[in-house]
C-alpha cells in the first residue's frame, strides 16, 4: 500500500547476550536474515521556516582607516518571487494548491499558518495568488489554449460563481466559469477555466473563435453552444439520462412498463456497446462502424418510442421527453467519427473541482481573483490529468519565473507532458 513513501528502517534488538548464545554448544550465534516484523505510518507535521539572505560588506584592511578607504557590499540575494514581499514559490504553491485542489478557504488556511506560528493575512495570500498567476501563470495557460484549440474532439461545461465586486454589476449577479477541454480521442489532456461575467452565447464564441477548422463539441442541452462556427455539436448521453431517471416514480425503478425506465433503458444500451468496445480495444474506425450497425438502430427506436409517449399533465416525464426533442439534431453526430464521446461525463468531473470549492470558499472578491482562479484551476488540473502532483508543479512554474516574452517552443518545455517535467513532477 505505501512503496512509493520514503521509509526508514529501524532494526530491533531486544535479545539479551545469553539469549544469542547456542544452548547446544555455548557458541555465540551470528546474524543470518532479517524479517519485517510490522510497519507504521508516521504523520510528519508541516513546518513553516524563514530564510534569510546575509549579505557581507568587505573592506580594505590597510585604507580603512584613511579618507579613501574602500568597502563593497554583495547584495547577490536571488530576486523576490513578488517584489517586496517574503513569500517564496514554494509557499505561493502550497496557498494555491489548498484553495483550487484541497477546497480549503483561505481564513482556514490563515489559522493553520497562525498555529505553525506565523501570521500570514488571507488577504495577503489572495494577493499573492493573483500577483503570480498573472506573471508566472499566464503564460502556460495561453500555450494550454493554443495547443486545445488545434485539437479536433472538445468537450465543453459551464457553472455559476458569485463575484462581488464586478464593474456595473450587484454582488448577487451571476457570474460563469466556463471549461473547455479535450476528448477521449487518446492525446495528451488538456483542461481550460475561463471565467465570464455572463452567460452569453459570444463568451464561448469567443473563447473558440481561433479555431478554424472543422471540429466535434460533447456538451450538454444549453442553447448557447448551438451553432458555433466550425463545430459539429454531440448530445450528451448521460445528461439524457438523468432526465429519464429522475422522472421515474418513487419505487417504480424495476417496473418495466414504466416509460421513464424504458427511456433510461434506452441509453444503458448505448453505454453498454460503448463499454464492450472499450473492452475489446477496437480502432476508432472500428469503433465508427460498429456504432453504425449497433446504436443507430437503437436510437432510431428511441426517437420512434418518444414520439409515442402521452404523458400527463404534471408528469415529471414531460420534462424528460422535451430535453430529447431539444437534443434530437444532434443526437446522431457522435456516429460521424469513432473519437467522439457518448457523454460530456470528463467536463462534469473537472467542472466539479469548482463546484465543491465554491461550496467552501463561496466567491471571488474580484474580476481579478476570478480571473487568478481560472488561470491555477486550469494549471492544476491539468497537471492532475497529466500524473503530475500539482503542488509539486505550481511550485516549479514558479521557480521557473515564466513570462510573456517566451516562445511556444520555449513554454514547451515546462509543459506537463515534457519528458523532464514528468520526471520531476511525477
């Protein structure tokens, strides 16, 4: 259970010189093997420890005591990772990594610092993240984004997040997160935040509009993702579902002649010959073929059995039922290519990450702070979905001092997926 941990061994040695002794022979016995005996888990407690750079001041010995007496003073300390300030990457890290990671609020944050014996302000923290993420940060998110938007499967979710001092706008207003990423099409993982103050269609029209060629979009029923230039928009599956499923009746769940288990039937099939192929490691041409001779037929049925459905008036089924009409242009375009995905189920895992941060942490005080958010939110998941600790790489994005001067080939190197960073990062 714990190989990867560092481990120290302690031999034991309560044996007294007689029991080492031969009873046979009197002869003193020698050591022949080890076996573990048991093992234990050790919490090493955190620790906060201040660094200070000494600089020497030099003088000449014979003319200090003249009107020309020389002195030099080295002032060679390396440069502060926020100028004036005494926090260190690895510190910034640790403060990103237990808000955008952990979901911890920063006044907790602020206590646990308190008891290791230093007074660190939440407010000095938030600043801290913002200063960073836009001068070390920024530049790996934008070398994200170019990368994202070249590939051809995306899959897209949104959320709310209240921030409550936006320009012309109440502390209650809505504001969006937006996540963009990859599919399951086997490349490398890459997750985009984007934050919006609203939920406008142009906000993800914008944040899409460099991508010029022809690609496929798994989102859910929201309207605003309709009829964005050069996407080929898929119908999540899952979000399907759950509408049948949440109108079955109270304890009607295994009663077949119930409409609402049928629809829910429905879509277990597809995911069903969607797992076989997985199982069986088909192509994704293969994949492509099979979908067309196995779920086209079922969901030509599915569509023929909704258009038959009358159901009542309060019925929780009527809800399910105009969710499928408003998903039915685009519930057959995920036959069109074997890497598109039956469900937007990845976005909803990584949108999560927000949700139940935003549970604890509640808001963001600025655009500003929203904006730092999104930028470590994208950072730390990626290098999650990439088998990187994300504190480890934070910090090393940090110790790095990127900058917008950089080229693509430059920020290719710190990237997640780099070899090197996989080796120190892992």
């Amino acid at each position: 259970m714990f190989e990867n941990l560092p481990t120290e061994t302690v031999y034991v040695d309560t044996l007294t010189e007689e029991q080492k002794t031969c009873m046979a022979c009197g002869t003193a016995m020698v050591p022949i093997g080890h076996e573990v005996l048991r093992s234990k888990l050790r919490y090493a407690e955190p620790k906060l420890e201040r660094i200070q750079y000494v600089g020497t001041t030099w003088a000449c010995p014979k003319c200090k005591e003249t009107e020309d007496s020389e002195f030099v003073k080295d002032k060679g300390a390396p440069p502060a990772l926020i100028k004036g300030s005494y926090v260190s990457s690895g510190l910034a890290a640790h403060v990103m990594y237990a808000k955008y990671v952990l979901g911890m609020p920063l006044y907790r944050l602020e206590k646990d610092f308190e008891r290791l014996g230093a007074k660190i302000s939440r407010s000095a923290m938030a600043s801290w993240i913002i200063e960073c993420s836009l001068k070390y940060l920024v530049p790996m998110y934008s070398h994200f984004k170019k990368k994202l938007l070249k590939r051809d499967y995306l899959m897209a979710d949104e959320t709310v997040l209240q921030v409550l001092h936006g320009p012309k706008r109440r502390a209650q207003s809505k504001s969006y997160v937006w996540l963009v990423r990859t599919g399951e099409d086997g490349g490398i993982p890459i997750i985009l935040y984007h934050y919006t103050p609203t939920r406008a269609k142009s906000n993800i029209a914008e944040f899409l509009k460099e991508k010029d060629s022809k690609f496929y979009l798994m989102v859910d029923g929201y309207k605003g993702y309709n009829n964005l230039p050069n996407a080929v928009r898929c119908c999540c599956y899952a979000h399907l579902r759950r509408y049948f499923y949440n109108a079955i009746p109270a304890g009607h769940k295994s009663d077949l002649t119930e409409p609402a288990v049928q629809g829910v039937m429905y879509c277990d099939k597809l995911f069903q010959y969607e797992k076989t192929y997985k199982e069986k490691g088909y192509s994704a041409e293969r994949i492509r073929k099979r979908r067309e001779k196995d779920q086209r037929p079922v969901i030509e049925a599915f569509l023929k059995w909704a258009e038959q459905q009358r159901p009542k008036n309060g019925d929780r089924l009527i809800k399910a039922l105009t969710y499928l009409q408003s998903c039915r242009p685009y519930m057959m375009n995920y036959l069109l290519d074997g890497n598109c995905s039956l469900s937007n189920n990845l976005s909803e895992r990584n949108i999560k990450t927000v949700v139940l941060g935003r549970k604890a942490w509640l808001f963001s005080d600025t655009q500003d702070g929203a904006n730092a958010s999104m930028q470590v939110f994208t950072i730390a998941e990626t290098a999650k979905a990439n088998g990187l600790d994300p504190q480890k790489y934070i910090k090393y994005l940090l110790d790095q001092r990127l900058n917008s001067e950089m080229s693509d080939e430059e920020l290719a190197e710190h990237a997640p997926w780099n070899p090197k960073i996989q080796k120190i990062c892992k």
